[in-house]
C-alpha cells in the first residue's frame, strides 16, 4: 500500500494518524495518508513570512520556467509519491480507484492542469489582465506610462480542496507564479493530484519551504482558513456559511449555473439541445459550472422531453471503460441520500421526472460497494418548486419556465449563466445582472472555460492588492 | 500538607506475579468493605438501600469479592441526573461538608456526583506517580482548564497545595464552548478560547514563578500557538517587563517545566506533537491522565518515542477498576491487546458505581510492576456512540 506523508514547508512528515483509502469497487486498501492537525498547522504557518521572502526573491522569469518543467514532469515523469514513485498512468489509476470517478475523465481533467502548468504565462496574463511580469518582481511596473502597483495581501495561499475532479486544481496552480507560499488541504479521497502537482513543483526547483501538503480533518481545515491571510474553500451552502463574509476566503460553493433561453431562441430549442446536453452533463455533471437549469419562457415540457431523451442512454459503466460519461459514488450512501432527496421533492405537486418516464428503469444503480445516478432531468412548473434550484454531484437539472422580462430577476445566484439569446436588450440585461458572474452569450455550454480570463474568482486579486505609489528616488537614480 | 485519610497502603510483592495476587487480594477486601458501607442500615446510601429492594441477592451477604461485583445490574448514568443529591449522601457523612461535581454537561443534564473527600485522596495518589524534577515540590501551578461546578478545578488546586505551591486558575465555561459549536458559532468558541489563553498569559507574565500546568490537549496546543505568536511577550510589553534573553516564545521559555494533562481524548499522534513540537522534545515533562467525575484518575505509564507515544492508563485501584469488556457482553472481558468498552466501577466510602460502560474504547493492557492490574490503551469514543455527543471541546 502507498504512504502519502505530508510536506511540512521542507519536512517530509509521516503521521501516525493516517486515513486509509480504498478502492471504490473492491474496498482494498489503495493508500494511506498522514494526518496534521489544526496545531501543527499553525505552528508551520509561522515560518510563512520567511518562506514567502525566499519565493519573492526568485525571478518571477525563473518561476515560470519552473512551471514548464513541472508542466512536463506531471505528465512525463515517474513522480515520488511517499514510498513509490507514480507514472501518469498510475496516478490516473490510483485517482479513479479512490473517487470513483472514470479513468477517462480523470485523464481528461488532470491534463486542465497540466495545461495550467505548460501555459502558466497565458493563464496568469488573464489574471492580471495583462499586467507586465515586473510588477511581480518589483511590486510595480511602469511600462505604458502608468505607475501600476501592487502589494501581497498574504504571506501564504491556503486551499481546501474537494475530492470531486481534479479539474478544480487549475484554480490554485497559479499562487507560486505569484509569488505565495501554497498550502493544500487535499479532500479525503483525492489527495494524488495535489501530491503529485508539487511533487513535480519540488522537482524544477520551487524551493520545499513554500509548499505544503496538510491532510487534515474538518476542524483543521476550519484552521487554515482562520489563520491564512488568504485562502479558498469547496463546500456546501452549509460548510461555507461561516465564510460567507469573511474576504479572506473565496468560496467555491454550489454554482447554480444555468441555461437561458431568450424569447427569441424559445422556439429553436432544439437546435441548443446539444449545447444543452453537454452543460448538463460534460464531466459527469460534477463541476459547479454544470448547469443545474434551463429557464425558458415557453416549451419547458418539450426542451425538458428533448434533454431527457439525449441522457436516458447514459449508462452505469465501470470506472476503467472508456465509454464513461457518469461518475461511481465511492459512498454508495451518498448516492442514495441525493436519490431519496429528489424522491421527496418530487411528492410535491408540480414536478415529474421526465427521464425515469423515458428510460423506464430508477435513477439510482447500485452494484456491489457502487452506486451511481443516472441523469435526471425534472420538469418544473414553477421556479419556487422545491427542486428547482437543487445541484447534485451528478448530471441533474431542472426544467423552468419563465418570462423573460423577469428571469434575471428570480433566477438567484449563478456561477455560470449560458444566455441563448440574440436579443441585444435582453443580452445588455444580462450583462448588467449581478446575480451572475461568469457569462455565456450564444451557444456555448456553461462549462466551457477560457483560460486567459478570470475564472471562479480571480487568484491575482485575492493576492494582490493595488496601491497608489510615488517614488521620488526610482531604481538607478542612486541615493 | 499530610495526606488525607483513606489513602490505599502501597502494593507489596518481590515479583510481578505476587504483586498481581496481593493487588487482587486488596480488590477483594476493599470490595466487601465498600458494599458493606454502602448497602448497612446504619452507613448506608439512601440510593444504593432503595435500589438493593430490587435485588435478586443480598448485597451484605452475597458480594465478597471483586467477581461478585457481576451480580449488581450495570449503572445506568440516568440514575445521576437530577435529584434529590442527597440520596448518594452515605448516612455515615450526613454531618459532613458535601461538594457536587457534575459532568460537562455535553449529554443533556448533568450527572453529579457527590464528594467529600475522595478527590483528595484520588489527586495525593496521582501526585506520588509525578517525578519531582519536573514537578518541583513547592512550585506553583497553573490551571488552565475547566472551571465551575467541576471536580478538575478543585482538584488541581488541591494538588498544588499537597505539592507546597499555589495554584493560579482561569475562568473557563466549557457549556458554553459546546452550545457555540453545536450553534456552528465556530469564531464565537474561538475568540472565546482567545480570552481563556488571554487569561492564561496574563497569569504567566505575572511574575508567580509558575513552572506547573494542567492543561487539556486543546488548551496545550492553544497556548503553544499564543506562544509562538508572542502573545507573551507582547503581554510582558504592556505590563513594561522587559523580555528576557532568549525570548518567551514556547512552552519552556515561559517557565513551565511540568505538565499535568488530561480532560479530553489524548491520541498518540497529540502526544508526539505535543512531546516533538510543543515541548521541546520531551525537555517539559508532560504526563497523560484519563479520568472523569465518576473514577478519579488513571495515571498513565511514561510516553514517549520508544513505544510509538502509546497510551496506557491504569485505574487507582483498589479505588476504582477499569475493565475492557465485548461491548455486546459487559461479563466478558476481551484478550489483552483486544478492543471493546471501557467498564467502570468505583468503590469508596463516599461512592459506590459498579460496572458502569464509559463512553470510551480501547485496547486491554497487561499488568505491570507500578501497576500490577490492567489497563487501557488508545482510548477514544465508543465507535457506536461517537457522533452523538460534541466532546473535547476545550
């Protein structure tokens, strides 16, 4: 079995409180990984305003060819992961084994963060909007005739992460590009992608100070989040209430993201039911920016038919086939918790599910230690349904129809909002709604990523902050 | 200070296996001296004599050792919440000054328990186990624990003065830390633990030569984390002290050279933090103890690296015993080394509790020559209650 120790800022720590993972399918032991608590993370965050003097004083150029390095290692290289050393294709194996997610999609996502090391030049650009690499090094910059400066709002980067995709992992790769110590908290089942990403940081170079990898449970998570100047958090509605307003931590909560159809596209849904389909339930439906609803003005019952006909083929497949397009539950309990949730709901008049109709066979498939859900689409009759603005860890949404003069209004907080809409009024509406924050105009699924813009917050400025700067000696002038 | 009367005479014996037969012979007499007590007319318990109506045995004349002990039903922790109190009073102590310690109160109402003197006695044996070097007789203490209606905050006390010294205490409610948590008023219960190290430092930075604490695990590493953050130096500025050479920045530059620790769940991997990280390799001397209102203290066997940072306690006894018994029969204790509930029994003047199933597990340990009875390791909540209850909250 393989041991996963922590990485204490440059100490390879092996603990005797250790979680065992298992497999999904079979409940063999696949690893065991060391345990920090709450203490000793504190204890290890006192030596941040040093770690962080030794990263600033690397050139940021340095850096970034370290990311190239690391970008080929994650990829290409045998990588120590405590007492083994782990090729790509074992990592995949080991990441699929322990979450139950497909191979294929663990492939898929882990190469999003290969490619956030590779491009780490256009991924920070689109962060910084463009801001030229000096000010990184110089906390200031005045190339294009401006004086632009900025100062670290943190001496460490805490990530508490989740054990869903590893596609998550891109939004923290960036932190040692500017120049903060990481500390990562992996999720209980998935702490090979965050291993292995320093594991290849470690071998290009980044200095082991400024890099930890602290399992822990709830309570030491609560402390990283307390004592990190700056950090993100993955968790329900009801984890993250206690963040809620607290700036220091950006939350990756329940995305809520949607579909919406504009008057004029209404009557040509299905030629979007592709686009549709792949919002739904690219990824298995996992990602926060899968959507969890289609508003419509009018046909909800005919767009929620035409979805539902596309999914009810999906099938429960083995984690190992390549023809996957839903996750295992590791826990079958959690499978049968959502599964019962959405029965409840569904005992309150005004909603079916239209899927179950069509495919004929129950939502929740159970085989041995697994258990899946099969998609689920719902039609709707009213947005105050109790299952209309629900988000599963599986491909799920529901049907809704509205007028679209008051759509933005009732929608509530969405993560992603994909508009189908020409509609220059309606499409100006849109992007003067604050209840969105990323947005789709046209067809495009609401998944769909573009790496040279901010994304689920923006790292830099959660890092960084601006200041008015004067100098009355600059660099060179001599004293 | 001399000690209290009731203290147990030591156990004799040249090898191990004499000292585990005279350890069971005094078992057996303080047993039948304890029913006597508790179940005579003339020193009875009003409790224990209205419950004995219930029996199928005659407690006077069937229970003469420890395995008669069976015969009595388990304890049910109910029968402690609530009162009258006075029915647990033994007649022979109607005249007697009377303290009530309750639980913490993490169940719903709290079971009290009546005492007179056994803390006395129970701490006087708990301080004979702790070496002098660390625990210097005459030094003062620091209690940094609970206080209220607890047994722990007179006790501690008691021990600094059997000891010679003086003890310091803070005002620390743990009801309301558990209401907080179950309320998930998460930065509410940590600015309170703020305000009790706060307490703590203040303390410190006031000269009282304190070089003894109790303290709980949490408390322990929340005070190491006020520490290393130089919450007392900080403190030794605003008072005007001037910080000494070397800083005041860890448990032993504050001065403490002994700690008494307990109250809550220990694992090995706190105590090989707290030994490795918070007190500098083992250089302050740090001894586990599990207890409750019920027992008393079980003293541990030395922590350290040598067996993985392993915890062992072993009950006073003949004071109090501490089974290891299969969760699903309490009459069957399991192999040493395996794992079931831990069953309680007490047996003093002023308390009589047979077999009364903790809230904890753990493995069975052996006998040895300082302890020749068994004990528990790897103590932590029952697998089948843990979840129910918030506990360890300070």
């Amino acid at each position: 079995m393989i041991h996963i120790p922590a990485l204490r800022f440059g100490k390879v720590y092996t603990s005797l409180e250790k979680a065992t993972l298992v497999h999904h399918v079979t409940g063999e032991p696949v690893a065991e990984v060391s345990q920090v608590t709450g203490s000793m993370i504190a204890r290890d965050l006192g030596q941040m305003a040093q770690a962080h003097k030794l990263l600033a004083a690397i050139p940021v150029r340095d850096i970034l060819a370290m990311y190239k390095k690391a970008a080929d290692y994650f990829l290409n290289a045998a990588l120590p992961c405590g007492d083994a050393e782990l090729t790509f294709a074992d990592y995949v194996k080991n990441l699929s084994a322990t979450t139950g997610s497909p191979r294929v999609f663990c492939d898929r996502n882990a190469r999003k963060v290969h490619y956030v090391l590779a491009n780490i030049e256009e991924v920070i650009g689109g962060l910084t909007r463009g801001l030229p690499l000096d000010a990184l090094d110089n906390g200031y910059t005045t190339a294009g005739g401006r004086m632009q400066a900025f100062y670290p709002t943190t001496d460490v980067f805490g990530a508490v992460l989740p054990s869903n995709s590893p596609g998550v992992h891109s939004l923290w790769v960036p932190t040692i590009a500017f120049k903060i110590p990481l500390l990562l908290k992996p999720g209980r089942e998935e702490p090979w992608t965050p291993f292995r990403v320093l594991q290849a940081f470690l071998k290009a170079g980044v200095p082991p100070q400024v890099l930890g990898f602290l399992p822990t449970d709830h309570a030491g998570a609560a402390d990283i989040l307390r004592l990190c100047g700056r950090s993100m958090a993955f968790g329900d509605d009801k984890t993250m209430a206690p963040y809620k307003n607290d700036h220091r931590v950006e939350i990756h909560g329940t995305g809520y993201s949607k579909f919406i159809l504009g008057e004029d596209q209404a009557d040509h849904w299905e030629k979007h039911l592709d686009v549709l389909v792949e919002g739904v339930a690219a990824n298995g439906g996992r990602a926060c920016v899968n959507a969890s609803a289609v508003w419509t003005p009018r046909n909800g019952a005919a767009i929620a038919e035409g979805l539902a006909k596309k999914l009810a083929g999906v099938k429960a497949r083995p984690s190992d086939d390549p023809a996957c397009e839903i996750s295992a539950f590791a826990n079958p309990a959690v499978a049968e918790g959502i599964n019962a949730l959405i029965d409840e709901g569904l005992k309150t008049p005004g909603a079916v599910d239209v899927t179950e109709k069509i495919r004929g066979t129950p939502r929740l498939v159970k085989d041995g230690r697994c258990a899946w859900l099969l998609p689920t689409i719902i039609r709707v009759d009213s947005p105050d349904h109790p299952l209309a603005n629900k988000e599963f860890l599986f491909p799920y949404a529901a049907v809704v129809e509205w007028p679209q003069d008051d759509v933005l209004k009732r929608i509530g907080y969405t993560l992603a909002a994909t508009v189908l809409s020409d509609d220059p009024g309606f499409i100006a509406d849109a992007l003067a709604c604050a209840n969105i924050e990323r947005l789709n105009i046209g067809p495009l699924p609401t998944n769909r990523l573009t790496w040279d813009q901010p994304h689920e917050g923006n790292l830099f400025t959660h890092l960084y902050k601006q200041r008015a700067l004067q100098h009355a000696r600059p660099a060179g002038a001599g004293v | 200070m001399k000690d209290t009367p009731g203290k147990p005479a030591p156990v004799t014996g040249a090898t191990l296996d004499e000292r585990i037969k005279n350890a069971r012979a005094g078992l057996d007499a303080q047993v039948r001296e304890i029913v006597r007590w508790h179940f005579s007319p003339e020193t009875g318990t009003p409790f224990w004599l209205e419950k004995a109506k219930e029996f199928s045995f005659d407690p006077l004349k069937d229970v003469n050792g420890w395995d008669d002990v069976k015969k009595f039903p388990v304890f049910e922790d109910e029968w402690l919440r609530g009162g009258p109190v006075r029915k647990w009073v033994p007649k022979a102590y109607a005249d007697r000054g009377v303290y009530v310690f309750e639980t913490g109160g993490t169940t719903g109402l709290p079971k009290s328990r009546i005492v007179i003197d056994d803390f006395k006695i129970d701490y006087e044996m708990m301080s004979d186990t702790l070496p002098d070097q660390y625990f210097p007789k005459g030094s003062n203490w620091l209690m940094l624990g609970p206080s209220g209606p607890r047994r722990l905050r007179l006790a501690i006390e008691h021990l600094a003065q059997y000891r010679g010294g003086i003890c310091f205490a803070i005002d620390l409610d743990p009801r309301y830390v558990v209401r907080c948590i179950k309320e998930r008023k998460i930065a509410e219960a940590n600015a309170y633990k703020e305000h009790c190290i706060a307490q703590a430092v203040t303390v410190l930075a006031g000269g009282h030569d304190i070089k003894c604490m109790f303290t709980t695990p949490k408390l322990l590493a929340a005070l190491d984390e006020a520490l290393r953050a130089g919450k007392l130096e900080d403190k030794y500025r605003e008072l005007g002290k001037k910080v000494p050479p070397g800083g005041l920045r860890s448990i032993k530059a504050a001065g403490i050279t002994g700690i008494f620790s307990g109250g809550t769940e220990f694992t090995p991997q706190f105590t090989r933090e707290a030994y490795e990280e918070m007190l500098d390799d083992g250089e302050v001397y740090m001894t586990p103890t599990y207890g409750n209102t019920l027992m008393g203290l079980a003293c541990s066997k030395p922590i350290g690296p040598a067996d993985g940072f392993k915890i062992s306690y072993y009950a006073p006894q003949p004071r109090a015993v501490i089974e290891v018994v299969n969760p699903k029969d309490y009459n069957e204790v399991v192999p040493y080394g395996g794992t079931g509930r831990v069953l309680l029994t007490t047996l003093t003047k002023e308390f009589f509790v047979p077999r009364f199933p903790e809230r904890d597990e753990g493995e069975r340990e052996p006998p040895f020559e300082k302890y020749p009875w068994d004990g528990v390791s790897g103590v932590r909540p029952f697998a089948e209650l843990a979840g129910g209850t918030v506990v360890g909250v300070y």
